[in-house]
C-alpha cells in the first residue's frame, strides 16, 4: 500500500466553522480556498497527506440547520465526518461561539486534532489569561484545550496551528496562503515561492507586452512623424507608417487593456492609456486624412471611457474633451453626414455625464443641450430615424436628471415624459432591441421617482415595478451580460426601498438582499469595477438600515461595516465624485443609527459628525437635491438625538426643520415629511404635526422608522386600507401592460 493510498478520501477538501456574525470572513475564505489554483508544478506531488490536487474544492460552508437546533445535526456531523480538514474563523465572536466550539470538539473526538487550522481575523490568542481581557479572546475554548480519554476538554492547554489575517500580521494573502499550504501538508515558504513564481511569470509576461507595444509605436510614431516632413515622394510611406502606429494603439486600447483587465493590472492600464493619451496630443489635428481623425476621435472616446470607469474623473474629462475637438471639427466640416454628427453629440453627452458625476450641473446641463442640438439638426427625417430617437430619448433623460438635481420637478417631468413616450414607439418598432427596452425602462423608474416625491406611492411602486419586468426579462434572455445584471439589481433596491415605504418591510429586505446578492457575485467577477462595487456598498447599507428597523441589529452591523469599508476606498480613489460622497454620508448615518441602537452613544454622535462634515459642504453646493436633502436633514436629527445641551440640539433640529420646509417643489415627498414629523415632535409642535402625519396616512406612508417615532409619542396611525386597495390596483395595472 503506498502512502497516498493509505490516507481516507473526503468529500469536502475542508469544513469551515465560523461565527454568523463572521459571515463576511467566511464568504471570502470559502471564495478564495474554490477559486485557487494550485501552482501547476506542485501538482501531483506526494506528501503525508496525500498527493496534490491542481484544485481544493469543495470546501462545506453552511449555518443553516443551526439557527433552531439544539445540537450539530446530522448534516453538519457528516460534513465534518467527510471533511479532510477544519478551518476556524477566529475572533470574539466565534471564541464566544457555541456552536464554533462543538464544531471543533466534533472533529477532534473523530481523531483529527492535526488537522485543525485557525485563521485569526480579530481579537487575541491567549487574551483569556490575562486579568481584564478576556472579551478580546479569539480562540475557542476548545482550541485552547486538548481533549481528554473520556472526550471531554481537559485542563491541559494546546497551541493551535493559526495564520493571522489582521493588518500588520501576515495580511489576508500571506494567511490564505498560510492555509492552504497547511492542508496540503506543504511548507510555507515553499508555497510562497512557487506563488510568487507564477505572478512574476504572468505579470512580466503582461509587462513586457506592454512595453513592446509601446515601444514599437513610439518608433512607429517618430518614423511616421519625420517621414510627414520629408519630401513628397515619401508622404505615402508616411501615412502607412502612422496607420501602423494607430493600429497599434488601438490595439492597445482594445485588446490588451481587456487582457490587462482581467488581471486586475490597472497600473500598466493606465499606463497604455497615458502613453496612448500623449501619443494623440503629439499628433496635428490637420494635415491628415478624415478617417485618421475619425478613428483618433474614437480611441479618444474610448481612453475617456475606461476612466471613467475607473472613477478618474479628471482624466476622463482630459480625453472626452480632446475627443469632442476632434469630432467638432469632423462635425463642422460635413454638416450633412449623420453619422459624424451622432459621433459629435455622443462624446458630448460623455463630456455631461463627467460633469454630472462631479456636481456641476450648469456644465452638466450645457453638454446635454448641446448634443441634443446637434442631433437636431441632423435633417428633416428626424421622426423616422429610429436610432437618433433613441439618443434624443436618453439625452430627454439626463437633462431631466439635471433639472430633478435643481429641485425643477415640473421641468423634470416634461423631459421624463417625452423619453417615455420615445421608448414606446421604439420599444414597439423594434421590440428585440435591449437598448431602446432599456431606455423604456429607465423612463418608468423617472417617473417613479417623481411619482414618489409627489407623494403618489401606488404610482411610484407600479412605475418601478414596470422597470423592473423589463430589466428581469433582458437579464434572463442574456444572463451573461454582467451590465444588464447590474441595471437589474439597480431597479430591484428602488422597488424594494419603495415598498418598504409602503409598510412592506418583508418585501422590501428580500428585493435588497436580492440586490447585495448580484452586486456581490458581480464585484467577483470584476473586481475592479467601481460601479459594481458602489452599488453592493450601497446597498448593503440600504439593506442595513431595515435589518436594524426590522430587530436583527447584528446583521444589519455586518452589511454596513462592508458598504463603509468599501465606501472608504472609493472616496479615496475618486474624491471628486459626489454621488459616492454623498452614499458614503448616507452609511455613515446607518453606522451612527446602530451605535445609537446598541447603547454606544459617544461612537453614535462620532459618526453623525463625521456623515454631516461630508455632507454640509455637499447640501451649499446642491441645496436642491433630493437624496442630499434628506440625508442632511437625517444627520441633523440623528446628530440631536445623540448630543447633549438643549440649546445646540433645538438648533439642529430647527435647521433641519427650515430646510425641509424650504423646498421648491415636491414638498409631499412622504420621506421629507417623516422627518418632518419627527423634528416637529421632539421639538413640542404636536398640532402641526398632527396635520403631517394625516398627510402621510393618506399617502400610505407606512416606513418603520416613522411608525416607531409614533410608537414612542403614543400616536395611533392605523393601516389605509383604502390605499392598500389602490397600490394593489395600481400594481395589477402594471402587470397587465
């Protein structure tokens, strides 16, 4: 019998015990033991244990049986049964872990205490023994202590075999590998060499193909440039060497920014396209042919894009800009051609959304109005030109985003409505087209969220209802496409914060969880997309905020906790974008609510200060804007309720009062009046209160935050019926289209 033989075959590669309140740690572990590759040269070798696999999964994760049982249960005994190793999360919280500590009792009474490996993610080993500390124990008591004949824990202490992920110990990488070179019965350090062997391979592979590309079309370009000066007679061979030399760097746009992309290497990313970028700049806009313009606007549109992406705002705009002067003047030249004034009007509308996305409506709004003009423009045909509809349609879109951000509702609604009724027609001329259904999808969610700051709540559930059939069909006819994914989970968190409005809060955490659910196997698959990113932060601490609402304050402690560490990254990385600033503010507030929950009142008042330090600047700056509004008025209060001195909280509370009360238009938005009310209430102005809160029944407004303000002041605020008969209606309506 060899000895690969002679070691029993597992189902699972390994069992991992963890505290729920650990989940996140878990989640990552699980992730990261599936998806590794082992090494290929280490593959098939023998050890101790075993011979190598190229692969470590399965590895068993579960908790479900656990939540009513009063032991392990049968599945989670035959997993640790068949498990060739137990991996323990270690922290506080598992140390304080019933079931961590039977997990680990189980799999040492099957006779495999060796093949327990820790993984230390918060608190202290030892910390038990020492006067004062022991809330800071990370291990089990059962870690701690070796098992007896009788199979007891006895007295006598053990070491347990951990890898520490905490910052500044290993670090989750060195920890993870720490791990898996335990499992595999292999050395650490030889592990570590044969990873960083095969990085370095992959990397300067990456490298050098990005240095030779780039080398080759700096000499293209000089060639091409010096060839342009010399005499007549080699201007052709000049005009083929710079063709070479843009071919070049469109593949370096294209193709290899993909590769680059899928290793998550945006250093030499941004490298190509900065080398691209001062390639274009050091090119003349004259003496060249239009189709040589005509691709340099491209490629600059595209440089553009890929910052943006990024969240580069600054860069981007650098790129858009030299690509709108190139398109202008192409646009100019042939005033007729449809096609360069479509590619004029999109890079404008790219110059808009930069601005948009850095606070700047005035420019924001010039950009649209100028694309829109020049799409205009293009002939008398404009009605039957179904692709320009579409544009006229998105640009209806963004400008109504402009003018809603300037608390314009009315304006607003004219360019949301006018979109609506272009993504009909096109919608019925072609309906297999996903980008005009797209559009039409978009256009009920506007007019949804004026239905809701109107105060018209059925309206608002049944027009994000309607996007939301559209965007779950186009993602069930193409599951692959990750951006349809993404617009899908978008339209899934509106509707289901919206009937959480409407007292639905079940329905409300399960259209969320759905949300963080897609957002996070996105993030997975591009890592380095920040928009998927913002959008799981987002909605984890959306989700956070009714799990509070709802009583589970621990989970909802673990969504924001990762919507705040994610959040922090993308302010650093892109500090110019307000929307994220704002998202950021906003979990900030949920983190400061949920210390308030938990007693921890200093760490609550810390954290409103710090959401309202970023918001104040951002509410002079945007006084109009809904969602800054209400998160400023937010902070304000949740800042009063957790302060001290009678004369500094009445003040919050009467500054956030005046601004709600100041609005231009929407001033029925049942969000603005919960607050309202609540700030009425505190500050002893009961009867126009009253009047406020007659207001919200009416509107159906049935949010858990309020109905437990009303708790609190003894208010009776029985459920609408009437209203529960309309949003039904409504919602019927909606599927019947």
């Amino acid at each position: 019998m060899t000895q690969a033989s002679a070691v029993p075959a597992f189902r699972y590669r390994a069992f991992i015990s963890y505290s729920h309140r650990d989940k996140a740690w878990a989640g990552w572990l699980h992730r990261a033991l599936e998806t590794y590759a082992v090494p290929k040269r280490l593959v098939g070798q023998t050890t101790a244990f075993g011979e190598i696999p190229g692969r470590l999964a399965p590895i068993f994760r579960d908790r479900d049986e656990l939540a009513s049982a009063t032991d392990l249960g049968r599945k989670v005994n035959e997993a640790l049964a068949q498990s060739a190793n137990l991996l323990v999360i270690c922290s506080p919280n598992s140390a304080t872990s019933h079931w961590v500590n039977e997990e680990v009792l189980a799999f040492k009474r099957l006779g495999r205490s060796e093949r327990i490996f820790c993984l230390i993610v918060d608190g202290e080993p030892g910390a038990s023994e020492l006067p004062g500390c022991a809330a800071e124990e990370c291990f089990a008591p059962a870690l701690r202590h070796q098992l007896g004949a009788d199979g007891a824990l006895s007295h006598e202490r053990t070491e347990p075999i951990a890898a520490d992920a905490r910052a500044g110990k290993d670090g989750k990488a060195n920890a993870k590998l720490k791990l898996i070179a335990g499992m595999l019965d292999l050395g650490f350090d030889a592990l570590k060499r044969r990873e960083l062997q095969r990085r370095a391979r992959r990397m300067a592979a990456l490298a050098m193909l990005a240095l030779i590309v780039m080398a080759a079309t700096t000499t293209l370009a000089i060639t091409a440039m010096i060839a342009r000066h010399a005499a007549v007679v080699a201007s052709q061979a000049a005009e083929r060497r710079q063709k070479q030399a843009e071919g070049l760097v469109n593949f370096m746009l294209g193709d290899l920014n993909d590769k680059l992309a899928q290793v998550q290497r945006l250093d030499i990313m941004e490298a190509v396209d900065d080398h691209a970028m001062n390639y274009f700049q050091s090119l003349p806009s004259t003496d060249v042919t239009d189709e040589a313009l005509v691709q340099r606007a491209k490629a600059l549109e595209k440089i553009g894009i890929v910052r943006l992406d990024q969240g580069h705002l600054p860069a981007a705009m650098e790129s858009f800009r030299a690509a709108s002067k190139l398109a202008a003047t192409l646009a100019e030249a042939a005033p007729a051609d449809a096609s360069r004034q479509h590619a004029y009007a999109r890079v404008l509308t790219f110059v808009g959304m930069t601005h948009w996305y850095q606070g700047q409506l005035d420019a924001a709004q010039r950009s649209f109005v100028s694309a829109q003009t020049v799409l205009q423009r293009v002939g008398s045909n404009v009605a039957d030109n179904l692709p320009l509809q579409y544009e006229l349609a998105m640009l209806d879109n963004n400008i109504g985003h402009v003018l809603e951000a300037r608390g314009q509702l009315d304006e607003a609604a004219g360019h949301y409505r006018r979109a609506l009724v272009l993504s009909r027609k096109l919608v019925a001329a072609k309906p297999g087209n996903t980008e005009w259904a797209l559009e039409l999808g978009g256009a009920h969610n506007n007019l949804g969220k004026l239905a809701l700051m109107r105060g018209d709540l059925a309206t608002a559930v049944a027009e994000y209802a309607a996007d939301d059939t559209i965007e779950t069909a186009l993602s069930a006819h193409d599951p692959r496409d990750n951006d349809q994914r993404e617009s899908m989970l978008t339209v899934r968190a509106i509707l289901g914060r919206t009937l959480a409005l409407t007292g639905d809060i079940e329905a409300g955490m399960r259209d969320l969880q759905q949300a963080v659910d897609i957002a996070g196997q996105l993030t997975k698959v591009d890592p380095g997309n920040t928009s998927f990113q913002e959008h799981l932060a987002l909605y984890s601490s959306q989700l956070g905020r009714l799990r509070r609402l709802s009583g589970d304050l621990p989970a909802a402690q673990t969504l924001t906790a990762q919507s705040l560490a994610i959040f922090l990254a993308l302010t650093k990385q892109d500090p110019a974008n307000v929307g994220r600033q704002r998202e950021f503010a906003e979990a900030q507030l949920e983190q400061a609510a949920q210390l308030q929950a938990s007693g921890q009142t200093d760490a609550a008042r810390r954290q409103a200060q710090a959401a309202l330090a970023i918001l104040a600047p951002l509410f002079v700056k945007q006084p109009d804007d809904r969602a800054t509004l209400l998160a400023m008025a937010g902070a304000q209060l949740l800042l009063a309720a957790v302060s001290d001195g009678a004369r500094a909280t009445r003040q919050l509370r009467s500054d956030a009062l005046n601004a709600m009360q100041a609005v231009k238009s929407g001033d029925d938005d049942p969000r603005l009046l919960a607050l309202q009310v609540e700030a009425l209430l505190v500050l002893r102005m009961k009867a126009e209160a009253q009047a406020v809160i007659r207001q919200l029944w009416s509107s159906g407004y049935r949010d858990a935050a309020l109905l437990a303000v009303l708790r609190r002041e003894r208010i009776d605020y029985p459920v609408n019926t009437a209203f529960q008969q309309k949003l039904l209606a409504a919602t019927d309506t909606n599927a019947r289209r």
